[in-house]
C-alpha cells in the first residue's frame, strides 16, 4: 500500500526541517508555560514590583494647586490633645469655609460627639454648607462599619474612606463606587459641579463611569498582573501624582490662628486629615522607597486629583490591554526569542540581539507606562528569554551530537585547520547525522611498504608495532602538512585524498590538490629515507615504499552504521591509484618509487621532473592507463606546500553549494 504523496512530501519537509520544527515546539511548549503561570498568578508581586518601579521612574508632573492639605500633625496633636473637641473642628471648619474652598473634605469620623461644642460643629458644616464627611463601609465578614452620624447626615455628604490594599499593605487601587460613592468620588463630583457645572457621568446599561472624555477604567478579576483578585466595587488603579508631600500641606494651628490666607483654599478642595505617626494611618504605595509611607489622607488627595485631571485636563487613567491582547504579546515574545534562536545560530549575535530586544521590550514598556498603558513586561521578558535559551540549548547539544560525528570521521585523518572548517561548514554537507554521498574531484595517493615481513622478523612483537607506529605517523603527517585526509590505515598501507572533504570545483584548486599530492608523496619518499639511516644503524634492514597517485571523480561520503561510521571515498579513480602502488614491483619506479597517472600528470604543469613509463592496461582494468614515474620537484616545495587554511577555504563553501545545486 502506497502513501499519499502528500503524507510522503509532509514527511519529507518535517525531515529537512526537523531542527527547525523541534525548536518551534519548543517556543509553543514556553509560550504555554509562561502563560499558564501567569493566569496561576505566579508572577503577581513580580509584575506589581516592576508596575511599582515604573510609577516611580515617572513621577515627574507637578503638584495639583487645586488640592490643599490641612495637617493634624504630631505637633497639633500634642497641642491640642487628640481627640479634637467638637468646638476645636467646628473652629477649624469656621477659618477654612471663611476662605471660600470650593469643597472641605474631612478624613476622620464624627460619627460620635467629642467633649463639647457638638452643636457649635453641626452648625459650621451646615454654614459652610459643601463639607464631604468620612465614613467606613463593613466590608468583610464580621467587620463593623462606621455610619454617618443623624446629626450631620442631612447637611453634608459623606463618602466611604475604605482602601484596598495589596501584599503588603500596598495601596496601588481605590474603589470609586461600591454601594455608595467613595470620599474622593463625593469630594470630586462636588468640587465639578460647584465650580464647572460638572460631574462624573454614570452609564447604567454599560455600568461605565466617565470623567470627561474618559471612560474610567474598572478593575476586574484578571486585570494586568491582578489574578482571581477581588473586584468588588468600581475600581481603579491609582496614578500617584507625586511622592509623599507633593501636595500644599498647612499645619492645623496655623490655620486655627488665622496665619493662612484666604488664597490659599479659596476655590479649591481643602482636606483634613492626620498625619501624626501616633495616630497610625499610613500606607506603603507605589511610590514610596526604604519604608517611606503615605497618610491616608494624602493617598485620597492622589485619587480626587486623579479624577478632576482626568475629567478636566483630559490625564489618563492607567489601562490595560484585554486578556486576548496581552496573551498575544506575550506569545508573540516568546516566538521572537526562539526564532533569533533558530536562525541566528551564531552564539554572539545571538547574545547580542537578545540583549538589543530585552532593552527595546523594557524601554517600550517605560514609554508605555509613560502613556498610562500598563503592558505586561516581566513575563514577556520572561517568555524572549526562556525560549532563547531552550532553543539555544537544544542546538547547542545537536551541535555536540554533530561535531562528535564530524570530529569521529575527521579528527584523526585530516589537519586541525581542516577540522574547523569542516565545522564551519557542517550544515552544507550534513544529513541525518552523517554526510551524504556525493561527486568530488580528488586526487588518491596510495602508499605500500615493500619488505615489511623482512623486517618485522628482525624485531620484537612490542618493538615491531612501535617501529610500525612510527612509520605510519611519518606518512600520516606529510599528508596532513600538504592538506591532504589520510583516508585509513590498511596494514602497513596507506589511503590518502586531497580533495576532500571540502570538495572542490575550481580547477585551481584540483590542480593544487594534485601537485599537493605529489608533492607529499616526494616529502614522504625523503623523510623515509632520513629514517632508514637511522633503522640500518640500529641493525634494522632498510625499507622501500611504492606509491601511487590518480586524479578524477569519486563517491565522498560516510559509510557503516549508525554506531559506527567512517568517512572515505569510493570509485575508479581510487582502484586506479591502488593499482598504480601496485605496479612499482612491476616496473621502474624511480628512485622514490612513485607513480603517477596521465590524469594526475597534465595538472603538474612542468612543475616536477617526471618520465613517462609508458600505457599499461592496469590489473582488473582493461583500458589502458598512461604512467609516469616522478623525479625529483622543479621548484621549491613551498610553492606547493600549503596546508588548507580558513581563509583558502572560505569559498570551498559555495563551490560545495554549487555541486549540491
């Protein structure tokens, strides 16, 4: 039964580009992770941390001149005893409604009488007649609420002071709304409507409260870093103005002396409220650093500006993107840190480029912060960076499983510049996990030494192979010196290929590769010679060795198993240069004993002495072979001694691209 050719060119594809596909996986399965986590509320602190240090980090408009503080501070308190008297606050109201204020504000609750003068209270709130009083709602389950006392309820409004807080004690939301309008919404409604006809608007289909131009952004359950928050209430995110003092504080007894001037709160919303240490009504906020905290009162302060800004000049509120939208930024980070992965292999660039993206992904989120958009930034960061470094391992340890295969083939049969830059250009001749066959142009150089049984007798079994040992190192070593690859070892014979495994198509270059041939095989000829001196002087007999040399097309490839594979080539030109070794003990030679073929010869261009021997059907063959005996060299060796270095071989890599081509 045959496979759809779809199936078969879908595996195909997912075979070509497995590496690819792996890494995607990868990217989806930390996409998912990151995501999953953060629905979990796995990064709430940490996502509210840097939402902390953003707010710090853009604390840079100026104070609101419509909101004015009047301080119960420590040196008020001490004066006056705490509590105040009735009389002391309806004194106090008194002095401020004298200056006109648009509205007063009172953070404290006079839901019961102090001392005396309680009358002398109900009937300065009444006169002023725009005084917003504080009441406390019972929220949770046992909690005890503080209502607005009978007295003053038909004369003033009142609102809920109640704050949410975070881990931590940390105000960074208020609810506008709840059952009742909250001190800051009362407090700005009236300061609107008294001096600019104003209000906030309330959509009852839509359940939308509007400042101005604005719709106030509600807080819900999964809100930026919020998760399975409680969202009682309208709420909202707090746009701290300044740090801790940025508003116009004036001391209670200064006021009460009568040494403010009616400037000061005319027109404008004055609050009252403690900020004595004693009196333990302050919270740590977005804004504060080293424990620093803010007063209750000053916090409110924040929230009323917020809402007059907002409806009269237009200040945004701090939003959010929806869910959807935040999920796709997230993911879409993730991808990015695992494509620059995938396709930027270089680990430099790599660093470089993730560095670049981290660095532009904080500055989009501080200048989006600085618009009052809130975009989730730590697990966007979290996703670029995972995925890069997953991704990045995962190839790293192909790379490993590659370079052990490469270095396995290589390693010991061709020089260490070589190996590099077979390295370099892996991907061009890789597959599977071994190097697929293909035509090259090389030239083959077979060596054979001739008495070898004659002088193994001469030495023990150890003495022997160490002897052995030595004189296949010496060829082995001429051949990497002339950038050949010393194919194996076969007995006292040796295969080597210059060539390969960074194939060749310039005819330059194949014709360096068959001077470079002949010319190791001149180097061995003498190095070996330099050696017999030494084993005749050791009573050693001395050795010969035939070699032969072919130029032309061959099969290059890995071939065995998976557990064990060697690189080599296979074909004509090879048997050739086997046969050409061979016939040293048939014909003359010369004094080196090399041989060479009419192919390899019309590359020498003149530059060796050589002598045509004559055309030979060579064993096994049946064409005729024209055969050269080799000399001597023409010129100096080091015109044609040149190992392959990276630089020669840089454009091996293209002409490698143009034979798969």
């Amino acid at each position: 039964m045959q496979l759809p050719s779809a199936l078969i060119n879908i595996g195909a594809f997912c075979k070509r580009n497995h590496q690819q596909l792996v890494a995607g996986l990868i990217t989806f399965s930390v996409s998912l992770g990151v995501l999953a986590l953060r629905d979990n509320g796995a990064f709430k602190q940490i996502e509210l941390w840097s939402y902390d240090s953003l707010t710090r980090s853009q604390l840079n408009e100026p104070s609101d001149r419509r909101v004015v503080i009047v301080e119960i501070s420590e040196a008020d308190i001490q004066k006056y005893r705490w509590p105040f008297s009735d009389r002391l606050f309806a004194k106090l109201i008194n002095q401020i409604s004298a200056a006109k204020p648009a509205v007063i504000g009172i953070d404290k609750y006079l839901d019961q009488p102090v001392l005396e003068g309680r009358k002398e209270l109900v009937t300065a709130i009444k006169n002023a007649g725009n005084v917003v009083n504080a009441r406390f709602e019972a929220i949770a389950e046992g909690q005890s609420g503080v209502k607005p006392a009978s007295d003053l309820e038909k004369i003033s409004t009142y609102g809920f002071v109640n704050l949410q807080t975070d881990k931590g004690a940390i105000v960074r939301r208020s609810s506008v709304v709840a059952d009742s309008g909250s001190f800051a919404f009362e407090i700005t409604n009236l300061f609107l409507q008294r001096l600019y006809k104003k209000k906030i608007e309330f959509n009852s289909t839509l359940i939308q409260f509007t400042a101005g131009k604005q719709i106030i952004p509600r807080l819900t359950a999964n809100y930026g870093a919020y998760r399975q928050e409680d969202d009682s209430g309208y709420q909202m995110m707090i746009r701290y103005r300044g740090k801790p003092r940025s508003f116009q504080h004036i001391r209670v007894s200064e006021v009460i002396n009568g040494n403010v001037a009616p400037e000061q709160f005319r027109d404008r919303v004055v609050l009252i409220g403690v900020t004595a240490e004693s009196l333990k009504d302050s919270y740590p906020t977005p804004v504060s650093v080293d424990g620093e905290l803010m007063y209750g009162v000053e916090i409110h302060a924040n929230i009323i500006s917020q809402l007059i800004s907002a409806t009269l000049d237009d200040r945004r509120f701090i939003q959010v993107w929806s869910n959807d939208l935040e999920t796709l930024w997230i993911a879409i980070w993730a991808i990015i840190g695992g494509g620059i992965a995938t396709f930027i292999p270089n680990a430099f660039k790599n660093i470089g480029l993730l560095g670049v993206l981290c660095t532009g992904l904080v500055g989009a989120g501080y200048f989006a912060f600085g618009q009052a958009l809130w975009i989730p930034l730590f697990p966007s960061l979290l996703g670029l960076i995972s995925a890069n470094v997953l991704v990045t391992a995962y190839q790293l340890a192909i790379q490993q499983s590659e370079r052990k295969v490469l270095m396995g083939l290589f390693s010991r049969h061709v020089s260490k510049e070589l190996v590099d830059i077979i390295w370099t250009n892996r991907e061009q001749f890789m597959q599977e996990g071994r190097i697929s066959g293909q035509e090259v142009y090389v030239t083959v150089l077979f060596t054979d030494m001739r008495n070898f049984s004659t002088a193994a007798e001469a030495q023990a079994p150890g003495e022997t192979l160490n002897w052995l040992n030595n004189y296949l190192g010496t060829i082995a070593n001429e051949v990497l010196a002339h950038g050949g690859m010393v194919d194996k070892y076969i007995g006292d014979a040796v295969m080597a290929v210059f060539g390969v495994p960074i194939p060749h198509v310039n005819e330059t270059e194949r014709t360096r590769d068959a001077q470079s041939a002949v010319d190791a095989a001149l180097a061995i000829a003498h190095k070996l010679a330099e050696m017999n001196d030494v084993w005749v002087a050791q009573g050693l007999p001395p050795v010969s060795t035939g070699i032969g040399i072919n130029s032309g097309i061959v099969i290059a490839g890995s071939l065995g198993s998976a557990e064990r594979l060697e690189y080599s080539v296979l074909g004509d030109t090879v048997n050739i240069a086997a046969r050409l070794e061979s016939f040293n003990k048939e014909v003359d030679g010369g004094p080196h004993h090399i041989l060479i073929s009419e192919e390899t010869h019309q590359r020498l261009d003149n530059n060796f002495q050589t002598e045509f021997v004559g055309k030979y059907a060579l064993k096994g063959k049946v064409q005729e072979t024209g055969i050269y005996r080799v000399l001597d060299i023409q010129k100096k060796p080091s015109q044609f001694n040149n190992s392959l270095s990276p630089q020669a071989a840089l454009p091996m890599g293209e002409e490698l691209k143009t034979i798969r081509e």
